[in-house]
C-alpha cells in the first residue's frame, strides 16, 4: 500500500486512514527545462567528483530561449577550469538531444557565475583533528518504500517515468528521432480500493512533436508506452486518454518556458505519496544532506520493507551543520508494521552509521554517479555496476534481522 491521504476532523485531529481514492502523480522527461537544469548541474557534479573525490558542489543552473546560467560554489582540483565546466555543461545539453532552433547545444549562450566554497561552509563540513565531519547543511530528509510495486515504489510515479524513460530511450535510439522532440510531461491518476491500485482513472501525455503531425498522430505513436507499461486492466477509459490536451506542442524546452534546477523535488521522489522534506538533490555533491541523507532513508526504508518487517515505511532524518551524527530518526510503519518502531529505530542505529561520511561510505557516494539521476526519478531504480542507484540495494536485511 502507498502513503494514503489522510482526512481531518473539525478539531485537526487525523482521522482514519482512506482505503478507496484516486491518487495521481507526475514525471517529466529530461528534455523538460528544469530537468535540463538538472542534467547540467549533476554532469557538473559528476565532473567535480571524478577530479577529486572529496569535492565540494553546489551548483545551479537557469535555463531560458538560448541561455544557460550556471552558478553556484565549488572546491575542486585545479584542473577542473571554467571552460572544462562549459565544456559540461553544453555536452548535457547535446546528450539530451536540444538541437532545435532558438535552443541548440552548438550555439547555446552560456554564462558561468561559479565562485569558491565559502569557508564558513567549510569549515563547519570539514573533519578537523578530532572533529568529525559535519553536516553541510542542516535539514530533513525523508525515505519510503512500500509493496505496491515490484521496485517499492509507489506505482503512479513509477508508471508515470516508465512511460517517459521508454518514450525517450526510442529516440535516442532513432524509432522516435523524427517524431518527437525531448520535452515531455506525464501524469496518472490510479484507483484505489482498499488501499490497492486497480485500475488508472486518467491518464496525461504531453510532449513535443515534430512540426506537421496532428494531436491524433501523436496519440497513436504515445499509446503503445502506455500499455506497455501498465498492468493488465489498468488502461484508463478512451476519453480519459488525454495527449498534448492543447492540441500542438512543437515549441519546447527552454525556448518555451524558464528551467531551473531542483524545481521538480516531487518528481524525483514519491509523486507526492510521501513526504519530502524539501531540499533539492541536483547540483550537490555528498557532502550535502539533502541529498545523501534522502538516498540513506530511502535505502532503510527499502530493506525495512525488504526485510519483511512491514508494508511500507517512512524514514525521516533531521541534521544540523557542522554535526556529524542525525539530531533525530523517525520510523512509521503505518499500521502494517511486524516490529515496533522503536526497535526498527535502535535496528538502524546498529546496523548503519548515519553521519554524513558513514552515509557516504555505506553507498560508496563519493563517485561520478550522478548524472543519470537527474530524470525519470532518483527511486525506484535498478542499481548499476558503476555504483550509481548504491541506495537501491536490499543487502541491510540480514543485518537488521540480525539487530532484531
């Protein structure tokens, strides 16, 4: 079961849980403009982490007609120099396919405002003596995983990318190359009845096309995606099919509208079927908790429900800068838990060390690893033998059993 929406009664109090609902969520592809944004800043961050491990990032990208913003703070190795940067920071751009006129990777205008890490940052994150490294930041992060699907994902967020992430590697690999352009959006809305998916309600596929095709072409050439990746019975009434509801969509990416990187946090996450504690993960480096933190609750929560001890669970993790251990851990189980959440709590504490440096050394996070998370969700994925989706993995279970 995913995080069902709650009711309040007239005193604020939460009431019960609801068993039948619609829920929707929604994913955009990586030729969105804030996904753009994102692209560039994790190929940024890729390259500050392959020059030197220990790097610090924070960067943001702006992306709008036919320029790029690039700015943000760095401590890096020499050798990473501004025109490497830009050098990035276009190719994402090419890799992502933006060959189009007003937005193209050969021609893009692009500025940098990159400056050093600031040293009262640093000297809060760096492990000093006897000093433990800190937190870069302080915050909340929160994990979920639940038994609705195979990966533990909530399934509108998961249907939602699958649909995108197929449409998009058929025209990287040339099926769609003449068709359809990069940027695309989709959205579902799922039954419920009992707290299980049964059946999609709505179904939304927006995406840029080719100059000449008509609303009902693209429709034919997005409906396979759609019940390829839908279960059996799950496809939604035909008038409830709705692609590029405007009509045309031949004008996207940032020539169509403003980008910015970690606008899509909902996107990247649950779909909204869980909490988020608000911090973007794009443009950061490890160090940042937003990030790895966020990729330790989901790692917990997962071998948590892996493990057998629920349903589906919710971690949060709250930090403070320049201290090394959590400040807090929550564990929900919502009702479907077979182990108090407190021992699930002291399970965590003996079998994962939650320190920022501890975090990234269980999921082996100091690598160049992030830019393919930047789209299609960073849950819900298939860990690669390059290291990156590390969070993924159910090899906690033995260790929490055991903790038990």
């Amino acid at each position: 079961m995913m995080a069902q929406p709650k009711i309040m009664n007239d005193t604020g109090m939460q009431a019960a849980e609801l068993k039948d609902y619609t829920f929707a969520s929604e994913s955009v592809a990586e030729g969105h403009p804030d996904k753009v944004c994102d692209r560039v800043s994790d190929a940024i961050v890729d390259l500050m982490m392959s020059a030197d491990p220990e790097a610090r990032v924070g960067c943001e990208t702006l992306a709008c007609t036919d320029t790029l913003v690039i700015a943000g703070e760095f401590r890096a190795p020499a050798s990473v120099t501004e025109d490497k940067i830009v050098d990035v920071a276009r190719n994402a751009v090419k890799e992502i396919g933006y060959e189009q006129e007003g937005f193209n990777w050969k021609t893009l205008n692009i500025e940098y405002k990159m400056v050093g890490q600031s040293a009262d940052i640093a000297v809060g994150v760096d492990a000093l003596g006897s000093k433990d490294e800190g937190a870069g930041d302080q915050g909340i992060m929160f994990g979920y995983a639940t038994r609705e699907t195979e990966e533990l994902m909530p399934a509108p967020i998961l249907y939602s990318h699958k649909i995108l992430r197929l449409m998009s590697e058929d025209r990287h690999n040339g099926t769609l190359k003449d068709l359809l352009g990069p940027d695309a959006k989709s959205q579902i809305s799922l039954e419920y009845r009992d707290g299980k998916p049964v059946r999609a309600t709505s179904i939304v596929v927006s995406t840029q096309h080719k100059d000449g095709l008509s609303q009902s072409d693209v429709r034919e050439i997005v409906r396979p995606y759609v019940d390829k990746v839908l279960p059996a019975g799950f496809m939604c009434p035909e008038d409830e099919f709705y692609v590029n509801p405007t009509g045309r969509f031949v004008i996207g990416g940032p020539v169509g509208d403003c980008g910015l990187t970690g606008r899509k946090i909902i996107v990247d996450t649950y779909g909204g079927a869980a909490p988020h504690g608000g911090g973007a993960f794009s443009g950061k480096d490890p160090t940042k908790v937003d990030r790895s933190a966020a990729y330790a609750a989901r790692y917990l929560a997962k071998n948590i429900v892996s493990a057998g001890f629920a349903e589906r669970c919710t971690i949060q993790l709250s930090y403070a800068i320049g201290v090394s251990k959590p400040l807090s851990i929550y564990v929900n189980t919502h009702g479907t838990g077979q182990v108090d959440e407190q021992e699930l709590v002291k399970a965590i504490n003996k079998t994962m060390d939650l320190s920022p440096r501890g975090i990234r050394t269980h999921l082996k996070l100091n690598r160049a690893i992030y830019k393919k998370t930047s789209s299609y969700g960073h849950f819900g994925r298939v860990p690669e033998a390059d290291g990156s989706f590390s969070w993924e993995k159910t090899d906690l279970v033995e260790a929490l059993k055991k903790a038990l």
